[in-house]
C-alpha cells in the first residue's frame, strides 16, 4: 500500500487464509508405440505427446486398428490346425498391438492418458524409434506412468534394452513417473524348452531405479478382438483357396454341393462390398471346419497381449476409487479370458520373494473369483523403503504436490513468517491425507512432521546463501501382504 498523504478513507485487505497445495494427478499414462496415423487436422502429431482422454480421441487423432495379416503353413506346435493329415500353423506377419492395449487400458478403468506415436502401420518397429518416443514425455510434467506394449515386439536384447531406457527415464530424468513393463516371451511357462522367461527378464534389466518400475508375469488371453472383425481378407486369399478347396475334394458332399461350394471359394477376393464380404464369411463359417479353425486362431492370436496396458487401467481405477496409496493389487483384470500360464501358490514364491530382489508381480486365476492382480511389488523387492507400488508412487505424489506450491515462496524473505507459512502449507496438506488414509498414525503427529527453520534445518550459512530447507516426514501406508491368523484350542470353561 503506498503512503497515506491525502485525507480519506484507505482500504486494507489481508489474506486470512494461506496458500494451500493441490494435489497432483496420478494416473496419467503416457502410452509410446505405432499408430495408423498421427495427425490433428494438417498439423502432425509424430513424436509429439498428445492427450487424449477416449478411444474416441484416439482414433480421432491416431486412427484405427491395423489390418492384420497372417500367413498360413505346414508346422507343428500347440497351436497347429491338424487338417487332411497335415499341420498348419499361423504365423502374423505384422505386430502392431498399442491399438488393442489401448481398448484394454480403457476396459480396465483407463481415463486421461498422453500418446506419443513413433510411426505408421507402413513402418518396421523399431528400438531406436520408440527409445526415441520417451525424449518428448521430458517436456511434460502432467504424466505418471510409461508404458511400451510394444516392446514385447521386440528381440529380447532390444526389449531389454528399451525397458531399461524408460527405468532411467523415470527414475533418474525425471522422477516424477513409474514404469509398467511386461516380460518378453511372458506368454510361455518357466519352464519352456527355450529358457526361463523371467529369469531372463531379471538378468538382463540391470540394478538401476529398480523402485521406479514394476514388472507382470504372466501375459493376458483376451477377449479384446472379436470375431465380427476378421475375416479372409487377413490370409493370402490364393493360399486360402487352395487349401479350402483341397478340404472340399475331401469331404463328403454330392458332386452338387461341393460345386455349390467351390463358387463360393473361388468368389473369394478383395475389393467386394462390405456385405458381399460378411456373406462370404459367414457362409463358409458354416460349411467349412478348416476356414472355422483359421479364424478362431487368428482371433486367439490377435487376442494375446501384454498386460502393461491392463495395469495402468488397474491403476487408474483404483486411484480414482480408493486413493494412490492403495496397493493396486486382489483387483480383477476386465476383458481377461485366462493368464496364459496358470501359476500355483508354490510357484508365486519365486516370482514374488526371489534372492535378487527384483520381484515381479503374478496374474493369477482363482476359483469362483476370476483374474486378479496377486502382487504389489516394484523391481526393488528387497527395499524396505520402496518395495511397494503405493509407496513409490504415493512419495511421487506428495513430493510433486508440495514441490509445485513451494514455488510460489521462490524470491520470498527468508525467515521466520514464511518458514510459518511454508510449515502450514505443508502440514494442512498432509492432514487432509492423514484423514482419507494415506498416512499412517492414530494421530496426525504419529503421521507426518515438517521441519523448516533456522537451527533446525538451516544454519545461517544457507541463509546467506538463499537456502530455505525444508525437511518432511511421512508414515505412508504398506499393503498387508501376508495375513496370518493364528488358531489355539483351550480349555472348556463350562
């Protein structure tokens, strides 16, 4: 207020209330990965992080689902249609699956999420690529997590080393995010003729910023592609023909029929009309077991994903309903079908408590209760400051939340009053937490304690050198992993 030198009436206002912080978001994904396209009207959007918050938005700025195309030949494996006295198997030619995690991110309670799209449909995946897609998230503070469904795509010394790439990203760029990773391969059992999956995984992720980044084991069977969307243009239609034919010549149709039959094989084609098409495809659906079979496997192939994109669904539900320093765990995977390895309790022990300490959490199946999240864990299993998910990302939180309304006391006098300020700022905060649960304590001083002030957290060196030191002690709440409850027969008393 400027000096009074003129008689009158001089209003004075005086804040009663002082500044408070605000909580920052939690479950923002930021999704890498290729798209169909990339592009807000005629501007482009490759490489660039873009918010989205629907599969509206999504196919608005990125498109649809690729095309998938398979190829069909003689081979053996669990899979393998047996038919005339051969074996045929499957084989995809292209390996695009952000479209399909991200239906499975939303099925599972997705909301707000960044996209960074590192290329087209026409385009190989690539490592460089999509390391390259993590560079731009630098830029943007509002995203939590990083998921690359993607990578899984990968050469297993690609994957690796990419997933390493969004460790450091997270745990030593930034700070401020969390790492949903799946395991390569995650779809087979530990004990595949190839080598132990997870054993792998945990060889070959290094030692750094293991508490920024969780990992899952094993991989989803969904029910996110349906049977409607498939059809014969995904095959190489002469190849089709010519077995759909040779399938025919076996059969036991009248020489009628199997005429009938053969003009619909040989209408086979691309570019007919959108009914033509499903008239075709239903008709053979019914008169060929062969033409069945190849649907179904391409169908149950498309349908097997990587479960990081479930995850940071899961994640996003469950902050939202209950809080971020709710384990994200004994919660159901929506669209799940089956884990495509069924893992006992025995063998959790391994994956949940093993010697390294690089804990990866279990998709389990559990009798009248379905799919459920059996773990809580991040990659530094043997921490005790940070072996939970909810820890790490609650202390994210409450560090981002107080470090963005501490900046409004940047440049302001360093002493007592806004040491005051600064301390209550902290400390309403931090109740509010207490009260919903975040914090553990019968008692707010049980909770949480802030320390700021000359003598107890500066000396007058840093204040000659403009340091305000702030010093802030949480309780944050663990999961109850383990429940153990204990029985004693006694005496009868009466």
């Amino acid at each position: 207020m400027s000096a009074m030198k003129t008689p009158g009436v001089y209003i004075v206002e005086k804040n009663a209330f002082p500044n408070s912080v605000v909580e920052v978001a939690t479950a923002v994904p930021a999704f890498i990965g290729y798209t169909e396209k990339a592009a807000n009207g005629n501007k482009s959007l490759l490489n660039k992080p873009w918010r989205i918050t629907s599969m509206a938005e999504f196919r608005s700025y990125f498109g649809e689902a690729p095309k998938p195309r398979f190829e069909l030949a003689e081979g053996a494996g669990s899979s393998a249609i047996n038919f005339n006295g051969k074996s045929y198997l499957l084989q995809r030619t292209d390996s695009y699956i952000l479209y399909y995690s991200m239906l499975l991110f939303y099925a599972n309670g997705g909301g707000p999420c960044y996209i960074v799209s590192v290329g087209d449909y026409s385009s190989g995946i690539e490592e460089d690529k999509m390391e390259q897609g993590i560079a731009p998230l630098i830029k943007e503070q509002e995203p939590t997590m990083v998921i690359i469904p993607e990578a899984i795509v990968l050469k297993a010394e690609d994957c690796y080393a990419l997933q390493t790439a969004i460790l450091k990203h997270c745990g030593y760029e930034m700070r401020n995010r969390f790492a949903v990773l799946d395991v390569h391969d995650g779809y087979k059992d530990r004990k595949d003729p190839d080598g132990d999956v997870v054993a792998k995984f945990r060889e070959n992720i290094g030692r750094e910023f293991l508490d920024f980044g969780a990992a899952y084991y094993p991989w989803l069977n969904t029910s996110i592609v349906q049977e409607n969307e498939l059809n014969y243009e995904n095959l190489d239609i002469e190849n089709l023909q010519a077995l759909l034919t040779e399938e025919l010549e076996a059969s036991a149709l009248d020489e009628e029929k199997k005429k009938q039959v053969k003009d619909y094989i040989d209408g086979l084609k691309e570019g007919l009309t959108d009914v033509e098409r499903s008239t075709l495809h239903k008709i053979l659906s019914q008169l060929s077991f062969l033409y069945r079979e190849i649907m179904k496997e391409m169908r149950i192939s498309l349908n097997l994903l990587p479960v990081s994109a479930a995850m940071a669904g899961v994640y996003t539900m469950v902050d939202n309903t209950k809080g971020v320093w709710k384990a994200p765990a004994n919660v159901s995977v929506a669209t799940a079908i089956s884990p495509t390895v069924n893992i006992s309790h025995e063998e959790q022990e391994d994956l949940n408590v093993p010697l390294s300490g690089k804990s990866v959490n279990a998709i389990r199946t559990f009798i009248g209760e379905g799919i459920k999240v059996w773990g809580a864990r991040t990659l530094d299993g043997n921490s005790l400051d940070w072996r939970y998910i909810n820890v790490r990302r609650t202390m994210i939180m409450l560090q981002e939340s107080v470090k963005n309304a501490a900046r409004a006391y940047v440049f302001d006098p360093n002493e007592a009053n806004t040491w005051i300020n600064v301390k209550s700022m902290i400390s309403n905060f931090l109740n509010g937490i207490w009260k919903r649960g975040g914090l553990a304590g019968a008692v707010p001083d049980d909770a949480y304690s802030v320390h700021v002030g000359l003598g107890d957290t500066m000396t007058p060196e840093d204040i000659l050198e403009g340091i305000m030191r702030i010093t802030v002690l949480v309780a944050i709440t663990r999961p109850a992993e383990f429940i153990e409850i204990t029985f004693q027969q006694q005496m009868q008393k009466s």
